[in-house]
C-alpha cells in the first residue's frame, strides 16, 4: 500500500496571459538568421486567460543570457503591438520575431555591439532565450505573463572546403563548370550553401584569393 501527499497549492495566481517559449535546433549565434523569412527555430506562444478581455494587445521583451552575455529589448523600444483574443492560441516565431532581435533594439552586456557586428555572431555556447509578456499600452510597469524560457546552443558552423575547380578558369562557351567541396560541419542536417563566381580582372591588383 502506497500513499502520496499532494499539498494544496494556496495562492497561486492565474496570469493574465500564458506565454510559452519554444525553440528547434540548429542554431547559429547570428540573430537575424533565427529571425530569418521561412525560418521557425525561435519562437513564444501566448494565450489569453482573461474572460472580461475579448481583444488586448501586448508586447515582448526578450532576454539572451549565456557566456556572462545578457541582450535584452530596451525600454525605450516599440514595436508593434501583438493582439490576443480571449482563448485563441497566438504564435509569435520567425520573420515575426525579426524586429524584438534586431541588434539595434537591444540592450548588451557583457558583449558589446560592435563586437557583435565584427564577429557577426554571438560566441558559440549554450544560451537561455526568455519572452514576457507586458501590457503594449501600460509599458514595462507589471508583465502580464510569467517569464518563459528555452534553451538554445548557438555554433557557427565553418565554411566547405572547394576540392575543384582550383584557381583561375577561362571561360568557355558554351562552359560546364562542376564545383565539389568538403563539408566540414559535423551536425547531422540538410544545409544549403551559396556559391559565388566573380570576373578576375587583370588589370587590378587583386589576387585571385582576395
């Protein structure tokens, strides 16, 4: 015979709105890219609980922490507004997210912006992705959810290696040109590269590796 006590949860307080964060790997450490068109790696789910509300908007604030970094939306930033309808489930992820993780509506510490910019990413590491939800017209007085957090690993994977052509080619015409390369990333994903083919012109004192 087994027995279990289950102790009351007294005082607990429903929020007005119930966010959930979620996040699906891979990742980079280059915000634009988990903000990028077709891209759903980042994202928040919201929910309204308030019966006495049919429509009301609300706004994020996201938080980054992780390698003693923290990003966070500034005060001073509005976006536009986010509208819930009472028990509707609304998700925020992708393109939508592009403007709460534009650099220049963040705050940084720990890492500057312009570092950011030189390495065009932040360093490789496991960071925490926090969304809460604050009244859009009220600012960030009382957020209006509990804050929700996913964890996400940020790698920046290095470039292929070109195997062939090697060099300069002249060009033909009409020209098949096959190009092989060597992955050197590790994960186990589908990855598109761009390749780009530029004009060498003799007369500039460019070598052909610059």
């Amino acid at each position: 015979l087994c027995a279990a006590s289950v102790a009351p949860l007294y005082g607990q307080v429903i929020q007005p709105v119930t966010a959930i964060a979620q996040s699906t790997p891979p990742h980079s450490g280059n915000l634009a890219e988990l903000a990028a068109p077709g891209v759903n790696k980042l994202g928040v789910s919201m929910i309204l609980n308030d019966r006495n509300e049919l429509s009301y908007q609300v706004r994020l604030v996201v938080e980054i922490e992780g390698q003693g970094i923290l990003l966070k939306t500034r005060n001073d930033f509005q976006p536009r507004p986010i509208t819930l309808s009472y028990g509707v489930p609304v998700q925020v992820r992708g393109v939508e997210l592009a403007e709460y993780l534009d650099i220049n509506n963040l705050d940084f510490s720990g890492f500057s912006r312009e570092q950011y910019l030189a390495q065009g990413s932040l360093p490789d590491g496991m960071y925490s992705v926090c969304f809460t939800v604050f009244d859009y017209d009220r600012g960030e007085q009382t957020p209006v959810s509990l804050r929700s957090c996913t964890g996400i690993m940020a790698i920046r994977h290095d470039p292929p290696v070109i195997l062939s052509p090697i060099g300069m080619q002249a060009p033909l015409f009409p020209q098949n040109l096959t190009v092989q390369w060597q992955p050197r990333h590790v994960a186990g994903f589908p990855v598109q590269y761009t390749m780009q083919i530029f004009e060498f012109d003799a007369d500039n004192t460019l070598t052909p590796d610059q």
